[in-house]
C-alpha cells in the first residue's frame, strides 16, 4: 500500500494542495504526522489504529481522484473509500451526524477562547465545512437544514496559513486580535474555502427565502400578488448571486480546478439554475405555462450551466465527473426540455439553441456514464427524453400546426398529444399545458408515428426540423449501454412536478444507494 498509495509523500501534498484547498478542516502537521506514522516505519499501517487507517484511507479516496483519472494511480478510489468504513449509509446521514457532533461540542458558537489559536482556528474550519456540506446537500434533496443561520455565532476562520499561526506571539490568546496584526496582500489557503461557504450562505437564502414566500403566500394569496411576490425575491436573490461572482478572487496561474475563473462561473450558473427553479414552481401559471420573461430566464440560466460544465470537461487534468456534476447536468437538461415544451410559441433562435444544448447536455452525460457506470439508466432515461421531445416537434411541424409568428417565433401546437384524432374517445385534446393534458395522451409504437430512424437509434429529423437544429446531431453511435430498450420506451413528456419527482429519485442515486435500480418502477410516465 505504501509504495502506490496517494498518501506517499507527492500523494498527500496533492491532497494538501488541491482538496484541501476547497476544504481545509484538516490541520496540515496532523496530514504529515499520520504520514509519518504509517508509511515511514516497517510495521506503520500493522500496528495502527482504526482511527489512523479511516483518515488515511479517506486521504487516499479524495487524494487519488485525479491521478486514477488520467492514468497515474492505478488502485481505484472507491476501494480506499470502501475500506474506510466498517459501515456504508448515505451522505445524508454522514452529514446529519457530523451536524450533531458539531453542535455538541459547540463548534457553532465561539467557545473555545480558552484553546490556542491553531485549535481555535481549526473548530472554525470544521463547523463550516459542516456548514457548506449541509447546505448542499440540503438544497439539493430539498430536505430542511440542521441549523438555522440564525443559531450560528462562531465567525469565519481567519485567512492565515497553520504556520503564521502557529509562528504567532504566545501572548496572543484571540483569533481576531491576531487577525487584526496581518495583513493579507495575496490569495492563501482559506481564500477559496471563504468563496465556497459565501455561497452556500446564498444557497441558504434561496431555500429560506422561498419557504417563506410559499409558506405566508401560498394558495391563500391572489394569483397577482403571488408573482409580484415571487419577482421581488427572484431578483433580489440574483443580485446576491451577481455580487458573490463579482468578488471572487482573480488568482494567477491557478494550480487546482477550484481557483480557476471558469469554475466560479459554473458554479454562479448552477446557482442562478436552482433559484429561477424555485420561482418557476411558485409563480402562476397560464394553461400550465409561466410567463414568457421568467421561462426565457429559466432557459437561459439551463443552457448556461451545461454549456459552463462542458466548458470546465475540456480542461481533462483538472476536471473529473462527480455524481453530484451528473445531477447538476441531469436536471438542466430535462429544464430545458420543459422550457421548449409548454409554451405556445418558442423563438427560432431560443429552439435551436436548446436543441444544441440538449445535444451536447446528452453527450457530456453519455462521457460521464463511462465513469460512473451506476448512471446508465439515468443517460437511457435522458436519451429517451431528449428523443421523445425531438420526435414530437417534428410531427407538429410535419402536420403543420408549426407557424411562423409576425415576431419569427415558432407557434407550436400541444407537445403532449401530436395527433388530436387518436386521442382516448371523449377527451378533448386542448393544446398548450403538458399537464392539462397528462392523462389525455395516446402513443403509438415509433414506426407507425411518421418519423424515419437512424440505424443506432437516434431520430433523424426532417427538412422542417433541420432548418432550427441545423442538422446537428449528436457524435458517435447512439448510447447503448443500459439503453437497448430505449425505442420502446415512448416516454411521455412530463410536466415540471414529475421533473422535481424525477430528480428526487436521482437525489436517492447521488446521496443514498446507488444499487436501488428500482426506484423508478414507482414512477408512472
């Protein structure tokens, strides 16, 4: 284990040096020390502790990410994770119980004036990694926070290296006062941790803030002031978010992913994707549509994230796919399939960017299944999807309920029925709202629906489509693995309460039990 572990010295400077940087709840000597401990003596890892063995080998699951990802490290980091615990639940449970440790030794308040100042400093770090994986995890699950923002009252850490401090006066018994005599002229190694925990702070506000708003002006409130409502805290939450990207550090030559330009704008994109989501659900709808500036905010802040996180995929020696980047581009992809299927008109250039979009979205998440082998059926669900939608624009244009408005939009009939005349005996097909039309739907087997089909599986859209789309389609053979069945599939296009139970059900995928292969049997399409 010594010889190929990432805990070999240049392993654990990497850890340092990159992890680290994003999140610095460890102290550097302890790293080294437990180095030392296990890998500098013949009988280290023999004759160590349990407590040793789990850091190390969670040093080695986060350390060796990149190196297994571009052929350096040849152990694999899911087997370091493995053997660090005797136990596996889910993330959710890791992070309720670091929650609960942290609050009973009262890292959330500032009570350890009595400790040195690197102790001090390193209570401040743990709570608010706490703090930034909680939100996250949280706002993702859309689940309730374990502490209230307004129960914190211990500060940030300070921006100081472990050797300033520790190089610090004896006399010095006070974090802030020994804050008070530095004078930080370049970015250190708490800088990209403050940018992270700032915007989990914002993260936070989105979720409370649209509790709140649903909460005192639900289904009791007129319809009008409910989106006047839902608009004031919209934009003031995107201001937030504006201000956060505004001040985050411009780092020369940055040596991780984290201190790049190009990471902070996806992460401002997925931000500005989560909040728009939120007031999508909230705002009145007409025939089940928002209004037309909101889903044009809506898409655009969909394609920004999957054009962003295909942006950081060509920066290979820095980037690895996460489960978590997977769901991040799971759900702006089907975002943007909601936003060019429930409104009556779409503009020819907003349908061809989304068209572009969802090609490149399926792509990413096709390279991404070759590293995450649990997210086939995720990606057979996307593929069906994206088809489904594609198909269906094609026979509104090929039965001509495809017109051009004054303005160059595309009026396009009801996505969720193509064909009026097949519809169930006594429904009234009514185009516009998807789930209005729900239950209205009748679907025949793809051969008998008009479109012709390439040999690997994609549709092949006609002269009409390919005027939007350009004829763009995606690159190599249609996705296979797991997506075998896909043309029998037929998926119905959903509304945006299925698309939330959807990612509800990813959520179990990226947090819970990867192996639940049946967790969409309880979905009905």
């Amino acid at each position: 284990m010594a010889g190929s572990s990432p805990v070999a010295r240049g392993g654990a400077g990497l850890g340092l040096s990159w992890s680290h940087i994003q999140n610095p709840f460890l102290l550097r000597r302890e790293v080294w020390a437990l180095y030392h401990r296990l890998f500098t003596t013949p009988d280290g890892t023999r004759d160590a502790i349990d407590s040793d063995l789990f850091r190390a080998f969670m040093i080695c699951a986060i350390a060796s990410v990149l190196p297994y990802r571009n052929g350096l490290h040849h152990q694999h980091p899911e087997g370091y994770y493995h053997a660090a615990f005797v136990a596996r639940t889910s993330i959710w449970d890791v992070v309720r119980l670091c929650g609960r440790l942290c609050i009973e030794l009262g890292l959330h308040t500032d009570t350890g004036d009595q400790l040195d100042l690197l102790e001090q400093q390193r209570r401040r770090r743990v709570f608010w990694q706490f703090y930034l994986i909680d939100r996250y995890s949280s706002t993702t699950l859309d689940r309730p926070f374990l502490i209230d923002d307004r129960d914190i009252k211990t500060k940030f850490p300070i921006e100081v290296t472990d050797e300033e401090i520790e190089a610090s006066s004896p006399d010095l018994r006070d974090l802030d006062s020994f804050q008070s005599t530095q004078n930080p002229t370049a970015p250190s190694e708490m800088t990209i941790f403050f940018v992270s925990v700032r915007l989990r702070q914002i993260s936070s506000h989105i979720q409370t803030e649209f509790s709140r708003l649903k909460r005192e002006h639900g289904e009791s409130s007129p319809r009008h002031l409910m989106a006047g409502h839902a608009h004031v805290v919209l934009n003031k939450l995107l201001q937030e978010l504006e201000n956060w990207r505004k001040n985050t550090p411009m780092i020369q030559d940055p040596s991780c992913l984290y201190e790049t330009q190009e990471w902070y704008d996806l992460l401002h994109a997925r931000e500005r994707l989560s909040v728009v989501r939120r007031a999508i659900d909230l705002v009145p709808k007409v025939n089940g549509s928002p209004s037309k500036q909101i889903l044009g905010l809506f898409l655009k802040s969909a394609l920004q994230t999957i054009q962003r996180y295909c942006t950081l995929c060509q920066m290979r020696d820095l980037m690895t796919h996460t489960r978590s980047y997977f769901h991040m581009l799971f759900t702006a992809g089907l975002s943007v399939m909601y936003c060019i299927s429930v409104p009556k008109s779409i503009d020819r250039e907003d349908l061809r960017a989304s068209y572009e979009g969802l090609i490149r979205c399926e792509e990413t998440l096709v390279s991404m299944a070759r590293q995450l082998p649990d997210a086939h059926n995720y990606v057979a669900v996307f593929e069906a999807l994206r088809c489904d939608i594609s198909r269906k624009l094609r026979l509104n244009m090929d039965m001509t309920t495809v017109g051009s408005a004054a303005d160059g939009s595309l009026t396009i009939g009801d996505l969720t029925n193509p064909i009026p005349s097949l519809a169930r005996v006594g429904t009234a097909a009514e185009p516009g709202s998807m789930s209005a039309n729900l239950g209205n739907m009748a679907f025949l087997p793809s051969h008998s629906q008009g479109f012709n089909q390439m040999s690997n599986g994609r549709v092949q859209l006609t002269e009409a489509m390919d005027e939007v789309t350009g004829g763009i389609q995606p690159d190599g053979a249609g996705y296979q693995d797991g997506s075998s069945t896909v043309d029998l599939m037929n998926w119905a296009l959903l509304n945006y309460d299925s698309l939330w139970n959807m990612e509800s059900a990813l959520g179990e995928y990226v947090y819970g039990d990867p192996t639940n292969a049946g967790i969409w049997e309880s979905f009905e399409f």
